[in-house]
C-alpha cells in the first residue's frame, strides 16, 4: 500500500466514524509513513480535473478572490519553480509574512513542493521579532508583503527576498512566478523531514521554535479534522491571523483534509457585524474563533444574522459558559471547544455529535493517548495534560530546534509534558484548570485563575479578565482581578461594587476575587493575555503604596460583608 493510500485510509475512516456517530478513539490509528510530500502525495490528488473551490479571500474593502483546486495545484507549481529559480533548495528555511492573500496559500504549497522549510511570521511582528526570526532561525529567504519591506531594511541574513503586490529596491517581484513553468517535479521528502518551525508566542519567556515535519502537521491534523466536524464540500471559515499554528490548523490541512473550501477574511480593522455578515453572505457551514472574537460576537444580535452555519467552534484559550449559552440561543448551536498546542495538533476536544458537558473541553482526540499526572509522576484524576510517549502521536512536534535541554524536559519520564492542568470526570471528560506557571495557593488553597476568570466573564460589564496572585500578609496571596470593561461600563467604585458582589454570590468564601483593577490587559502577538506581566507588576508594588488608577479593594464596600443570612467574616 502506498503512503497516499495509507494517509487517505486513516482519512476516510475519521470521516466515516463521524457521519455514524462511532467514537473512533479506540479504532483509530495513525498512518505509518516513510516517504510523504502532501502537496505533491496528496492534494495534487484531489485537485486533478477538480474545480471545486479550494480557496475564497473576502474583503470588506477589495475585490474577491478565489481559486479552484485544480488552478491552486498549478499555481503552486509555478511558484515552486520560480522559487527554485531563486536560488531556494530543499532543507532551505523562508520566512512567510504575509497576510491573508491568495499568494499565501500559493507559498505553503510551493514551499512543501520543494522540500523547504516554512517559519510563519505574523504581520504584526517588528524590527527586534524579525532580527530573532532570522538570526535563530538561519532564514535563507523571505516572502513578504511589499508593505513589510522597509521592516527588514538593514538586517542581516535572508539573501533571497520577495515581495508580494509590487517590487522593492533588493526584492524580486513575486508576480514575476507567473511565467513560471506550470510543470514541477516535487522533492521526494521524507516524513519525519522538517516542514515548519513556529515561535511559540511567549506567554512567560523568550519563544521556543517548535518543529513540525512534513507528517507531524498536514497528517497530524486528522485529529483537528475530526474534531471541528468539517465535510467535503463545506465551506470553512477560521478567523486565525497567518503566522501562528491555528491558522495552518484551520485554514490549510483540517479543512483540505476533507476536501472542504477555505474561506479567508481579510480585514483592516475587525468589526463584529461584518464578520456575522460574510457568514452570511458566504454561506459559511463550519467556522472556528478564538474565544476572544466569541465574547466580541455576542455584544451583537446575534439571531438577526440568519446563518447557514452547522458547527461552529473555539480553540486558543479556555471557552467560557456564557458565550456557549448566548450562541445556542440565538442560533441553536453549541460551540464545540477543543485543546491544543502549537506543539501539537488538537489533542481533546468535543467532535459533532458527542454529548457536551458544560466547562467541559471534551475528550481525548482520536490518536491521542492523553494521561494527567501528578507532581509525583502518577497518572490521576487532576494533574498535568501529558502524552504517553509509548504510543507518539502523529501529531506531536519532532521538537524545540536547537534546544535539546528543552526538548528533553518536556519529552522527560516518557511523556510529553504540556504545562497544562486539566481534571478528569468518571466519563472521561476533561475540565481545564490552567498552566501550570498560573495555579497558585491561597491560605493553603489551590486557585484556578481560569475559574475566577469564567465566573468573571458572565457579567455583562467584563469583556476580557486575568486574575492573578497578589501578596497578602495573611493568606499569603489573595486573587485579583485586572479587567477590561465591556462598553457602556465605567472603571468607577459603582462597576467594582456590582462585580465583587457578583463574584462573592457566585464564588466559595476562599476563592473570592479581593482587588480588581480596570485596565487593558497585556497580551502576546498573537492575542493571549500575559499574565507573567501581570503577576511581576503585583509583586512589585509596594503594599503600603498608593494604589494604581481604578484599583478597588473588596474592604472598599464593608456592606458586602453583611449578607440576609447574618455577617461574613471571612
């Protein structure tokens, strides 16, 4: 059997299990692969005579653009060629940093066509981001927006340079692949040959550079396939930006897996009521977002957007209930959530047609032999998410480039180690508590940022919370909550009030949030809140201090302390 075969094999049984409702957990196992070029092994497979769309970009401002399977699959071997021409070989590392534009898609396909190696770059990134890109990551070449051109003037590396959208003083036009021969014999790559290396978004330190193979992403993404419910035929909308893992997630191999159309959105600024109405408009039938666009989505109506929508979806940080009960009200669809990792593809998460407990991020993922262990190494009920390395899954990386101490560590005892804590109900569901480095104690009590957050997060006047240990001299740390307000809400004694109350009716006496603050929240590129950041500020303020702008302290309001049933003294 062949390695397309055995890859299309592994495929259509995900498919099949899921139209049926069988839980392919136990039934499922990965391909064994030796030689695999997805680009060439497999899509150029399923685009031959097929002119089905593959690609849609949609604009609030500029004119559609769209490509069928058959003219992506050809268009990619011109820019493989012309890239070749270049100079760019097999085992050379490009730099991609463009946004969602078709040229995009036409790079990823080339870049595996030749054996290159692909580093992700978001659009945001600047001068100091791109000088560590390309020095740590020994950058060959560059594919890059003309607009991002002058972010690279002066640094060093990166030989081969190419400009999307018009040419550059040192750039070669990429409209020049055009005349490119539409015939190119694809690189005979290994599996286990690298793919991608990402920068991880540095929540706590400096970036990791994760390396994923030419089997690790497009085959391990079976498992996110599985999960996000896509169908052939469906159009899939993720609203991930270029650059970071959940885009190659979403936008690339979960959705071509099935043979399903990528819908890309461009925007300048994000505007909720324009994103409900390409829904519409596209007739969009799967869609993914990050809890943050969720909480962003349902300040609107959402039931006077009518949607063709059949799963609809979260990943990138821990869902939050009230969205779920918001969405399933105005559209009768519940947001399956799921957990992964930049280091991995989905590991756990709820699949269509499987029952959802709420708080719940589901199940392990077929091909994942998901375990939680203890500080002492045991397997438990609560404990670190790890992966038994006895049975690797597919999808786990090869690696941290050049970092074997770090790679050790995680990889340590026979498991791999996510530095994430989960716990595990008697069906097997698990709950998401939080990192590992974000857990922390109060007055011997273990506290979980994320479950304050949640709690937070229900009321109407928060858009966005982080809670973190702040020093007290008596429980040793208490939680506090800094807060990004939702509009129409004042950062004033009033708000903070009717959140504490909000809070304590909701809370056990040991978890109650203490001191909040109202703010903008400090976050990674690619949009996760940094509560490294925020832990470092409240271990540096002096507590006998004055206190920052719209900081408020439960002692603040001492009528809470009385409740109807007698008085709290807690």
């Amino acid at each position: 059997m062949t390695e397309t075969a055995r890859f299309l094999n592994a495929r259509d049984q995900l498919l099949r299990m899921r139209h049926d409702g069988t839980d392919a957990t136990e039934e499922f196992r990965w391909p064994v692969l030796e030689r695999f070029n997805w680009a060439r092994d497999y899509f150029d497979l399923i685009a031959r005579g097929n002119h089905r769309l593959a690609l849609r970009v949609v604009s609030d401002a500029e004119p559609e653009q769209s490509l069928t399977f058959a003219q992506l699959s050809r268009r990619s071997h011109q820019v493989a060629a012309f890239m070749q021409d270049q100079g760019i070989a097999a085992g050379d590392r490009v730099l991609v940093m463009l946004g969602n534009v078709i040229p995009l898609w036409e790079t990823i396909l080339a870049m595996m066509r030749l054996g290159a190696v692909i580093i992700p770059a978001a659009t945001l990134l600047q001068r100091d981001d791109l000088r560590d890109r390309l020095e740590r990551g020994t950058v060959k070449a560059i594919v890059a927006d003309l607009s991002l051109a002058d972010r690279f003037t002066g640094l060093p590396g990166a030989p081969v340079r190419i400009s999307i959208g018009g040419a550059a003083c040192g750039w070669r036009d990429f409209r020049e692949s055009a005349q490119a021969p539409s015939e190119f014999t694809s690189a005979a790559t290994r599996a286990d040959d690298l793919l991608f290396l990402y920068f991880t978004s540095g929540t706590t330190a400096r970036p990791k550079l994760v390396a994923h193979t030419h089997q690790s992403y497009p085959v391990g993404h079976l498992s996110t396939m599985y999960w996000l419910g896509v169908r052939p035929g469906d159009v899939h909308l993720n609203l991930s930006s270029p650059g970071w893992a959940k885009h190659a997630w979403s936008c690339v191999f979960a959705p071509w897996n099935a043979e399903a159309t990528v819908l890309a959105y461009h925007y300048e600024r994000f505007q909720p009521a324009g994103l409900l109405d390409q829904l519409v408009r596209c007739r969009v039938t799967t869609f993914c977002a990050p809890p943050t666009v969720w909480r962003m989505l349902i300040q609107e109506r959402l039931q006077d957007w009518s949607v063709t929508l059949r799963e609809v979806a979260s990943t990138g940080e821990p869902l939050n209930s009230e969205v779920v009960t918001q969405v399933r009200a105005a559209w009768g669809l519940d947001i399956r959530d799921a957990f992964g990792q930049t280091e991995t593809t989905a590991q756990v998460g709820n699949p269509p047609g499987h029952r959802l407990k709420p708080g719940s991020m589901g199940r392990p993922l077929p091909g994942y032999p998901v375990v939680l262990l203890t500080p002492d190494g045991a397997e438990g009920e609560e404990g670190e998410i790890c992966l038994a390395l006895c049975r690797r899954p597919l999808g786990l990386m090869k690696g941290y480039l050049d970092d074997a101490d770090r790679t050790a560590e995680v990889m340590r005892d026979g498991y791999y180690h996510s530095g994430d804590v989960a716990s595990r109900d008697t069906d097997g569901y698990l709950t998401y508590v939080g990192r590992m480095d974000d857990v922390f104690k109060s007055s011997d009590y273990r506290i979980s940022p994320f479950e304050l957050e949640s709690l937070l997060l229900e009321h109407p006047a928060v858009a966005e919370a982080a809670v973190v240990p702040t020093p007290d001299a008596l429980r040793l740390a208490v939680p506090k909550a800094y807060i990004l307000l939702a509009r129409g809400y004042a950062p004033d004694a009033e708000t903070a009030r009717g959140l504490f109350e909000f809070i304590r009716d909701r809370a056990s006496p040991y978890k109650r949030i203490r001191k909040l603050e109202f703010r903008e929240l400090p976050k990674t590129i690619s949009g996760k809140i940094r509560r490294v950041d925020l832990r470092r500020e409240e271990l540096a303020q002096d507590p006998q201090g004055p206190r920052r702008p719209y900081e408020f302290h439960e002692d603040d309001f001492p009528e809470l302390r009385v409740r109807t049933t007698g008085v709290d003294k807690s």
